[in-house]
C-alpha cells in the first residue's frame, strides 16, 4: 500500500512540474472554444476568429496537429504566445517562439503544435488563394519531439521501484 501512496505522489509530482496554464502566457489574444477541426489533432486545441479572415489557435502542451496539405492555397503561420514546432515533410523542424512568421507554399506536407511544456499560439490566415483550394489531413503521425518523455518517465518508475524495494528491505531488516 505504501508503495502505490509513494508512486501516486511521485507521478502527481511529475505531471504537475511540467503542467501549465494557459493564463501563464499572458497572452493578449483570445483562447477560443474547443477546435471543431480536433478529430485532426492530437491533444486539446482551441480556435478563434479574430476578424479579417485570421484565426487564432491556441495548443495546450504537447497538442499538435496531424501532416496536412494545403493545396492552391499559401498557409501563413505567426507565433503570438508560447513555444511551438513547425515541421515540413522531410525537413528539420523548426522552433516557433513569438514574432516568427512562416509562409508555408501550396502542397507541402507539414505540422505544427506546442511544445511538451509550453501552450502554444498562432495566428493564421491563406494568402494567394485560387479556385479549388482545400485542405487534405493526414493520418497521424508520431513526432519525435515528444517521444523523450516515455524513456524518462520508465526511468523514474525504474528508479522509484528500486527506491521502495531498498525501503522494504531496510524496515524487513
């Protein structure tokens, strides 16, 4: 019983060091409503309309979107608030932090998402739009960014079982 007490408190602990708020970001910009293109998404995103054919979406931690493609159509992305990633099929990605722009050309596969431990926000908006522009989602697709945190968190199990095993022998004892 002990030992589940123990590792309750040390799991609550993890997840509350990296937990954070979307007020955090003292953002000026509006968190929105739950995204109704989230079926596309993986984790918690919001969107609002901030006028003049803008949206901003806002990304909890770790929350990204599947590879899309924009087609007939330019995708502009403008970090406002927290840290994100921008990734293109086949590219390094690249790290969003307020104030960078991305113009993203028609037909190029890419993501974009928050980081593990920040929200995230960007505005964006289509430019040189031509008749016929859509937009075609992926199927998800793990992202490497965020797979460091499964070896961490089966190290700290490892070393947590070891600490109660060495607290079991030493009151046995």
């Amino acid at each position: 019983m002990q030992r589940i007490v123990l590792f309750l408190i040390a799991t609550m602990t993890m997840v509350t060091m990296n937990s954070q708020t979307f007020e955090s970001l003292n953002s000026p910009w509006p968190k929105g409503e739950p995204n109704p293109y989230g079926k596309y998404f993986i984790g918690q995103s919001y969107l609002a309309d901030v006028g003049g054919g803008v949206m901003n979406v806002t990304f909890e931690p770790r929350c990204r979107n599947n590879w899309h493609i924009h087609h007939k159509q330019v995708q502009v992305l403008i970090c406002v608030a927290g840290r994100g990633w921008y990734q293109e099929w086949g590219k390094a990605p690249v790290e969003m932090t307020p104030g960078t722009v991305i113009a993203i050309p028609a037909e190029v596969k890419h993501w974009h998402g928050a980081q593990k431990d920040s929200w995230f926000q960007h505005l964006t908006y289509h430019k040189d739009v031509q008749e016929g522009a859509s937009n075609e989602w992926k199927r998800y697709k793990t992202v490497r960014h965020y797979k460091p945190f499964v070896p961490i968190l089966f190290s700290f199990l490892f070393f947590f079982s070891y600490l109660c095993r060495q607290y079991d022998d030493f009151h046995q004892s």
